[in-house]
C-alpha cells in the first residue's frame, strides 16, 4: 500500500510538484523515499510552460487529496446538471462540480451531458416533430425553445438496483441552465459560503457540433474567461475525449487553463507520452484504474499502472465514475472502493454522484493524518525561475 510523505516548508515557500511522481521512490528502508535524482530530471526535462503551469495547478490543489468532484452536480440526489443539482453539491463540500457543455442552435452554451435531449426531458411530447430519426438535437432548438423543457432524474433504469435512492422521475420542475448561470451561481455561493469551489467544464461532442457551424470550444473558453477562468491557477479544468480538440484547445486557441484527455481505455505508454505534451491530466473510468479481486488472492483487488504510468508523466489522474448506489460487483462497500482508488492506486481527484460520500472518506482518513497527494506545494525542489 502506498503511504504519502509530509513535508514542511521552510524559508521562502517554493511551489513544485511533489516527490515527482509516486512512481519515483525508493522502498529500500521500510518507507517510501523520493528518488532526487529522477524527480529532478523528470521535473527539469518538462518545457518550461509546462512547468510553470503545473506549478499553478499544484499551487491550486494542494490541500485537496484527492478532489471531490461532483458528477453533474450533486446527481446522486438531484436530476444531474440542474442548478438544484449544482447547489447542493457546493453545500455540501465538493471541491469542483462538472458541467458538460453542449450549444443551442444560437450558439449558446448549455449544461447538459448529451448532445441530445430525449433522454432526460419531454422534448418528444412538446416538440414531436422535430426528431432525426427519433432523437432530438440540442443544437437544433434555440436557447428560447430548451428553456420549455423540463429535466427529470435519469435513474433509476433497469439495470441500477438501487432505484429508490434516486430522486423521483415524476417529482418537481427542473429546466435546462446555460453555462453562464452556472458560473454565476457558483461563484455567488463562493462569496456567499466563503468557499473557493471550482468549475470542470466537458466539452462535448466539438466535430459534430462544427458539422452544425458551431464551435463549442471558443464559447467555453469564451464564457469561462468572462468569469475570470483564464490561467492555470485559476479554480477550473476543461476536459474533452476528443483528443485533437484537447490539442486545439491549447494551440490554437492558446488555452493556458488545466487540461485533462478523457480515455475511455487504459492508455498505453505511447500514449500518455503523446498526451502529456499538451494536456495537464487524464480522466479515466474507475475500472481502468481497479478492476476487480485478484483471482490468485482474494484479499487484494487488481490495480493498474495507469495512475504510476501517468505520474511517471507528470500528469494527474481524475477517475470516473463512483456511484454509492451502483458500485462494481467486487466491491463490498464505498469506502474499499475509495479504499483502493486512493490509497492502493493514487488517483489525484474522484468524480461522484454523492459528493458527501467521498467526503466523508476523506475527512476520516486526514483526521488520522494529512493526505498529500504527487501535486503538492513543498518547501524544496524547483525555484520559480526554473
């Protein structure tokens, strides 16, 4: 098992990534000690806007192993991506609460985790005819047209269990907000709670969108700059499966916030080399990460290297999806599955349906002692100039 090493400051505080990398110690004496000579090099080797921005990214995280996101809002008990549903994510402790982003047919940004709307609104019975072959696309209604919509809770479905610890499908109004709202509200709550919670925007489905004339990439970063989210140590991460949006993101459209790839499968070592030159982190499924007991030991679970592999890159790790009421088969509770996430495996940051959940985990374990996770400021390591 994976054991964090503390470290104090002392002087000048100087800010760098932790002990480079978990990967990078040495379990020779008992306890896990850092490497100076690869951590150096790994550190030093990394272009000098890379370095910079990760240590803003360190600088913004550092208290916070691993992050509690909140997957579409607290979804776990409210339909995902209302303002409801965002709301009580920030009462109760996330650190940063997701809004995937599609675009209306005028062009504005709408939180939203489709691309279209069948699955979690009337869309069918207010506008019937509008269908392409029975499925009804955000961007093919205006702003003024979604606002008629109502959002119902996507579960419970056949295959979840536990359906009656979702919010009721027939129960409340909900409707769609735009991303502006969104940020309006958070930001709102951070001065009204005195609190500093984030924003993870998803940019969704970018190639189809420009088949449409749309560039949902620009409207984010649009709209988040309005809002002050323009620098890397600024309270925000844009993410995206498309990994050629993700290169666009930071080349053409000069975007200096943290980026993270989504991966739908466990990425080779090829493959986070290629990544880790532009983007800051990657987000993978919860079974890319732990994916299963160990047939030769049923004590312990199966762990990849995918976390190890992507550290070894400089890179953090965002798993997700942890449901409390629809964990794997192999997992008996929600704590050994946080368990195994954060301590055997070292995952950075943990998007949930139930926020509190994790959080509780976490307050548990630092109430032992202080998690500090491979982002972390230190005392020693990279000066600023480097």
């Amino acid at each position: 098992m994976k054991r964090w090493i503390p470290w104090n400051a002392t002087g000048r505080v100087q800010v760098v990534i932790t002990i480079a990398l978990l990967a990078l110690t040495d379990h020779s004496h008992g306890r896990d000690q850092p490497v100076p000579a690869q951590r150096a090099a790994l550190l030093q080797s990394l272009p000098p806007e890379r370095k910079q921005r990760l240590r803003a990214i360190s600088q913004t995280i550092s208290d916070e192993v691993p992050l509690v996101i909140a997957h579409r809002g607290a979804s776990g008990y409210l339909p995902e991506h209302t303002t409801e549903a965002a709301t009580l994510a920030h009462a109760l402790g996330a650190d940063f609460i997701e809004q995937d982003v599609v675009l209306s047919s005028d062009g504005v940004a709408v939180v939203l985790h489709d691309v279209t709307l069948e699955g979690i609104t009337n869309v069918a019975r207010l506008f019937p005819k509008r269908s392409r072959d029975g499925k009804f696309f955000v961007f093919d209604f205006t702003l003024a047209e979604l606002r008629r919509l109502s959002i119902s809770e996507r579960y419970p479905r056949p295959d979840h269990e536990n359906e009656s610890h979702r919010f009721p499908q027939d129960t409340g109004r909900f409707g769609l907000s735009t991303l502006e709202e969104h940020l309006q509200l958070i930001k709102g709550l951070n001065v009204s709670r005195s609190r500093n919670v984030g924003v993870y925007v998803e940019i969704k489905q970018p190639k189809l969108h420009r088949q449409q004339k749309l560039d949902p990439s620009k409207e984010v970063l649009r709209v988040l700059g309005k809002y002050g989210y323009s620098n890397a140590d600024d309270r925000v991460f844009v993410q995206c499966f498309d990994e050629s949006e993700i290169l666009r993101l930071r080349t053409e459209l000069k975007c200096q916030l943290p980026l993270i790839q989504l991966l739908l499968d466990e990425p080779s070592g090829e493959d986070l080399a290629r990544i880790a030159k532009v983007a800051d982190g990657i987000g993978v499924r919860i079974d890319a990460v732990v994916d299963g007991i160990s047939p030769d030991d049923p004590m312990h679970v199966r762990v990849s290297n995918v976390v190890k592999n992507a550290h070894q890159h400089a890179m953090m790790v965002h798993a997700w999806t942890l449901r409390t009421d629809a964990l794997p088969d192999y997992a008996p509770s929600s704590k050994a599955m946080i368990d195994w996430l954060v301590r055997e495996a070292g995952v950075d940051g943990i998007f949930t349906d139930q926020p509190d959940i994790l959080l509780s985990w976490r307050q548990g374990v630092q109430a032992a002692g202080r998690l500090e996770g491979p982002f972390k400021l230190l005392g020693n390591g990279l000066s600023e100039s480097d």
